[in-house]
C-alpha cells in the first residue's frame, strides 16, 4: 500500500473518531438523553415465541426445502450416499459439456474424486494455489460445486460461509451452481442458523455469510421473469443422507 | 441539500404521467403484481398481523435506542476492520467517497442499488472526477443508460417498455439488438461481467446493519450486489444511520417482512451478511472496507413525535403498490428520490425548511391503504395529516382558502346572513346555472369545473323547506300502537329518573 494512502486512511480514521462523539451524542440529544444510553432491555428479540416452536421432522424438512427450491426455478435431488451424487453431478457435466468446473477445498469434496471421473473436465480447487487468480478461474468456470453450511427448508435457502477454502465467487460467477447439502445441516427456520451465528466468537465470524435461494433472476424489463442475470442461472440443489 | 426535486408542482408532473398511456398501464399492472404477489405470501405465511407487530417492535425499540446501537455497530465493525466514516449531510458523504476513491485512483466504480446513493447523487460527483459510475442492477443500468431516474423503489425501469430498451442497450452494443427480454438481459450479464472485474471499487447500500456482530447486510434477486462486494478491491458502503436492528435473530423477522411485502418472496434470491474486508487467506472479498453513516436530515425525526415513526422504514415499496394516487401518477410525479406515501412524507421530512416541503402531501385521499400495507406499520396517512397541519400552521397555507374559510366562518354563524347570502346565490346563478348544472370555469369555479360541473343550487333550500317538510313528515307518520306507546313513555320516564342509557 502507497503511503499516501495509509496517511489519508489514518487521518479519515482520526476525524471518524472525533466526529463519532458529536455524530451519536446529537442523537442521544433528540431522544432526550445527556449521555449515550447503557445497554437497554430488549425484549422483543428475534421471532414471536410461537415461531420459535416450528420444528419439521426430517422427512417434512426435505419434502418443503425441495418444493421451495424447485417452486422458484431451481433443480433439487435426493441422494442415499456422496457416491451417488457424485455421480448425479458427473452425469450433468458430461450432458452440459463442462470444459471447466471450479470447488471448493473441502474434505466432503476433496474425498469425491471428481477429478478422476471427469478426466477431460478442467477441474479447479478454490485457493489451492496462491500465486493463481481465483476470481477469474470462477468467472471462467461452467459449474461451481460447493457443499453448504446449512439449509433452510420454510424458505428453500442455502447458506454457504466464506473462509479460505470456500471462496464466495464459486457459488456466484459460474454459470451452473451445484450445492450438496448433508441432511443433518437441513434446518426448519433461519432462527436456527441465526442463532449459530449470533452465538460465534468475532475470530470465527465469516467476512461473507450468503443465503441463497435458487436462481438468479430479475423482472425489471416489463416484468418478464429473466432467469441468470448476474448470478447462476441453473442451480442444483443435491441433499445427502 | 436537494433531494433531487423537479421543476413544476405535482400536478404538473402528474399530468406528465398520466398522458402517457404506457407508463399508467405499466405502473398499474406492476403494482398489482407485486400487491396481489404479497397478499398470496402473507395468507401463506399466516399470523402476519403478530410478525408485523414484532417487526414493528424491534424497530421501534432499536430507533428509541439508536445512541446505543448505532455505537455498539461502530465498536463492532471496526473490530472487523472496517473503516467507519460519519457524514452529517450528503455533501460530507459525498467529499469522504471522493476522497477514498481519488486515494484508490478509481477509475470505475460499480454500484448495486442503493436509495442513499440516490439521495446523494454520488454518480454526478463521480462523474465529475472523470470516473465511471456504473450501476449494475438490471433496471437501474437501463435508467442509467437514459439518464433518468428510478420510478419505483423496487422496480425502478416500471415505465420503460421492451422496445425503449432494446434501442437504450443497443446504442451500448453497438449493434441492434432485438426486443427480448432474455437477449436483452444476456447482453447486460456480459457488458457488466466486464465492468465488475475492471472496476476498483464496489459501492452498495445498505438494508440492515447488525449492531451485535457490525455486518451489513444486503437484499437482492440479480446478484449483482454479490458481484460488487466480492469482486472489486474495495468496497465503499453508504447507509442511512436507521438502518440498524440489534442481532441476527432480530435479521430473521425483517427478512420474513421484508422479501413477502416487497415482491411476494419468501426470500429474495440472495441476502448477504457481510461482516468485514475478507480475512487475510482468503481469496476473494474486498481487501479495504469502508461504511458511510449518512444523517443527511435522519435526525430531524428523532425526538419528533409525530414523524420519528418514519425512521422505522425497511424501504419494502409495499405502501407504493397500495396507494391509488400512486398507481394513477407514478413515481416521476413525486418529484423526490423516495416516491409513493413514504416518499410523500418522507422527502418533506428529511428536510429541514419547511418553505421547501412540496404540495404533495395533498396529493393522498388519506385513505389508509399504506398503513395497512406496511410491514412495520407507519402510519403514513396520520403523518401526511401532520404535515398538511404544519404547513397551514407555518403560514405555508394559501392566502386564498384562509380568507374563504375566514369569510364561511362569519357566514355560517349568523342564520341572517346564511339566508341572504343563499338567496343572493339563487338569485346570481341564473345567469349560469343551464338544466340544474353549472359549467363554467370563471374565477374560483375553474378548478373544480375544469374535471367535472357543480350542481346548481336548488330553488328552495333545506332551510327555506323545513317548515313545509316537518309538517309532511307529521302527517306522513303512522299512527304509533298503544302498546309501543306506552313502552316509550316508560322508557322516557325511567330516563328522567337517572336510569341507565345506551351510549
């Protein structure tokens, strides 16, 4: 970094501080207060208590997340073992001609052997090497496939967390998004995933939390329905176990 | 500040609007889309009424709070490594972004839709730094591409057709490009594929912001707002200093109210919570964050009792596809950055002079629609009673109707002179008044005439007939039975004695 630019940063950093004080403090005065308020009660936190008891069983969760995700233009499968949607995903990259594929670095996807299913595939892993431009081996990918953090079934939502080994361009910029999700990830309500990260420590928080609900799409020409805008206009969705 | 106010009054505008045929159509076929699209979501919801409560409550206790909240996001994303400004007006918000981005030697900015940007015009500032500011949500780049602005908050392209598109990206294409709409869209997925990967810095809005955790969090269909916070360098974001709820449980609710009230979604397609630039190993995200507080006239509703409601808003554009004025003259009418019963109350709030509040707060038949529409229940339509009310109180009332009003005052409250004057108007309106109608648009009578006739005054009135109609309805009576009578009498009697009666 330039230190022309570290300078600017230092002194926006000094005038934010100072200009912090009278910034809140103009708005403790219009609601009456000398001081900035303690801590105040809260007690209408979250969902209304009688939400809070929606608990599917497993077999509602997968029925519910499948006809979400499909009702909104997506492809959801169901699958006994990895092997099998492996072979579900190796089966869609030989019908859609995959010259590209990207995925995440993780030991669900690392164990898979897509690479030796796909040999004539150009198969990628996220951030497996430093000196490679990640960002654009994701644009230039046909199929991302990444394994989920957790699963929504009242909403048909995945959730995917950023880290090192799970890059945020590998469900966003490739044209076909494919994610796996363990059933035991599949939850009833977002209360549920809120709560996990509501509960994290600072050092664990992702810098990028994304909820994910089918294609992307858009109605602003004349209100025509318009699937793969910017994100994956194909996406699947394959629940594991 | 100017908050991005057209020239001409209300009805001027709206006469815009509503000789063109398109436009009325487009704008009443979106709105019951998306009215009738939220409808089916909430009976499928259920209990909407206790979640728009809840919504209600935790907006209400974070605004009352909003010292404490605000300050705690502050700590909290600072933690995170966020740089955090504070721009008490627009220029200040304006001046930082300059700075952050002349430090970056931007050339490009992308954007994702933001209503605060709009607010600022931050894309004529950067423009004017001979840097291109190019808004990346489908709708808005077609507006951008015509140099206009949004006509609705969720839908900003609403009064554009297919064909004034395709002939809008085919000058961009270099090529003609047919008037379909999934070609249309494919050319703009590859221009701003370009854009996104060239441009130096992001710049997003802001729906929430987590005071617990110190994420942003954003709410969109295209992915672009994705784009914009992943791929570029950095990342500049702009939020309003209400856009604060205090956890990510709290999250849960305003995403059930907010995707449901706006496009009938049970979720929109992507909600990202971003928390921070990407942490140091990881391979994409932004390398330098930085989070614009934007006040910009926020503040003048706090402490305000009639008006801070307002800072409870989650910008859903439920309000716009209720309202019946709106969906007869659009949002360009409005004159403002924020148009429909929100904007109408809103635009005048944010500012300060109360010379500068626009007529159309008369433009509302206050019939609550708004209210019911809301997700976190402002009541719009009390508010605009209130600002029609400050208005006539500050002398911003036209001279006209106080002097009318001053003269019906006398008027009415003498029955001598209520009698001359009605025969005064009997007498004087022969000269007008053809088969019990008065068509012409003289003198006071021109507004009112100019869209429909005022009927003639009859040639007796009520007050000239009462003394013949009180005998007719005498005579006219039937008799009352004994039994009923007496039953009446009775009941008149107990009352005389201090008994119970209804009401």
């Amino acid at each position: 970094m330039a230190d022309q630019e570290m300078t600017l940063l230092e002194q926006l950093e000094k005038e934010s501080r100072a200009k912090q004080a009278k910034f809140i403090g103009g708005i403790a005065e219009k609601l009456g207060r000398k001081d900035i308020a303690q801590k105040p009660q809260h007690p209408f936190r979250g969902a209304p208590d009688f939400w809070t008891q929606l608990n599917w069983t497993q077999e509602e969760k997968i029925e519910r997340f499948m006809d979400n995700w499909q009702s909104v233009g997506g492809h959801a499968a169901r699958f006994q073992t990895m092997e099998e949607a492996k072979q579900f995903i190796v089966d869609r990259a030989n019908e859609l001609g995959a010259q590209n594929l990207i995925r995440q670095n993780q030991p669900e996807l690392n164990e898979l052997g897509l690479e030796e299913a796909l040999p004539a595939t150009d198969i990628r892993v996220w951030n497996s090497d430093p000196e490679e431009y990640w960002k654009a081996q994701a644009a230039g990918a046909d199929i991302g496939v990444a394994v989920v953090d957790h699963a929504i079934a009242y909403t048909g939502t995945i959730t995917v967390w950023s880290s090192p080994d799970k890059g945020r361009s590998v469900t966003l910029l490739p044209t076909v998004m494919m994610a796996i999700i363990p059933v035991e990830r599949l939850k009833t309500r977002m209360g549920e995933v809120m709560e996990k990260i509501d509960g994290m420590r600072r050092d664990d928080l992702p810098a990028g939390i994304h909820f994910i609900t089918g294609p992307s799409r858009s109605s602003d020409i004349e209100n025509d329905l318009t699937i793969g805008v910017h994100g994956p206009g194909i996406v699947y969705a394959l629940i594991v176990g | 500040m100017s908050h991005g106010q057209q020239a001409g009054t209300v009805k001027e505008r709206s006469h815009i609007a509503l000789n063109n045929e398109f436009l009325r159509k487009a704008v009443k076929f979106t709105t019951e889309r998306l009215r009738n699209g939220k409808k089916k979501a909430t009976d499928e919801h259920g209990n909407w009424e206790e979640w728009r409560e809840r919504g209600r409550q935790i907006r209400l206790h974070t605004i009352a709070h909003l010292d404490y909240y605000l300050n705690q996001f502050v700590e909290n994303a600072r933690a995170n490594g966020v740089h955090v400004h504070f721009a008490a007006d627009g220029k200040e918000a304006v001046e930082l972004s300059m700075k952050i981005a002349a430090s970056k030697q931007a050339r490009s900015v992308v954007k994702s839709k933001s209503m605060v940007s709009e607010e600022l015009h931050i894309n004529a500032a950067l423009e004017k730094m001979g840097i291109e500011a190019v808004e990346t949500d489908l709708g808005e780049y077609i507006i951008q591409l015509a140099g206009e602005t949004p006509s609705h908050i969720i839908i900003p392209a609403i009064h554009k057709n297919r064909y004034q598109i395709a002939e809008l990206l085919s000058k961009e294409a270099g090529e003609t490009l047919p008037a379909d709409t999934s070609i249309l869209a494919g050319f703009v997925r590859r221009k701003l594929r370009e854009k996104f990967l060239d441009a130096e810095i992001g710049m997003t809005g802001c729906n929430f912001a987590i005071a617990e955790t110190g994420s942003m969090v954003l709410f969109e269909n295209e992915g672009n707002a994705r784009m914009v916070s992943t791929v570029p360098k950095t990342q500049i974001t702009l939020m309003g200093m209400e856009r604060i709820i205090p956890t990510f449980a709290d999250l849960e609710v305003m995403a059930t109210l907010l995707p449901r009230s706006a496009t009938g979604q049970k979720l929109t397609v992507y909600m990202s919570a971003i928390s921070g630039p990407k942490r140091d190993a990881d391979a994409d995200g932004p390398e330098e964050m930085h989070i614009i507080i934007v006040d910009n006239g926020r503040s003048l509703q706090l402490g305000d009792p009639e008006f801070q409601e307002l800072l409870n808003c989650i910008r859903c554009g439920a309000c716009l596809n209720a309202c019946p004025v709106y969906r007869h003259i659009g949002g360009h009418a409005y004159g403002g950055t924020y148009s429909g019963p929100i904007g109408a109350v809103l635009t005048p709030a944010l500012q300060s002079n109360v010379a500068e509040w626009d007529d159309i707060a008369n433009a509302s038949s206050l019939c609550g629609a708004c209210y019911e529409a809301c997700p976190v229940k402002i009541p719009l339509h009390d508010m605009l009673v209130y600002l029609r009310n400050r208005k006539v109180e500050k002398g911003y009332g036209q001279t006209a109707e106080k002097i009318g009003m001053k003269g019906f005052a006398a008027i009415m409250s003498n029955s001598k002179r209520m009698r001359s004057v009605i025969k005064m108007g009997q007498i004087g309106q022969k000269l007008v008044a053809r088969q019990g109608m008065i068509k012409t648009k003289i003198g006071p009578l021109k507004g009112w005439n100019s869209v429909r006739h005022l009927p003639s005054l009859p040639n007796q009135s009520f007050r000239e007939r009462w003394g013949t109609l009180e005998q007719e309805v005498q005579a006219s009576n039937p008799k009352m039975s004994d039994e009923v009578r007496q039953r009446m009498e009775q009941a008149l009697e107990q009352r005389k004695n201090g008994g119970r009666h209804h009401g």
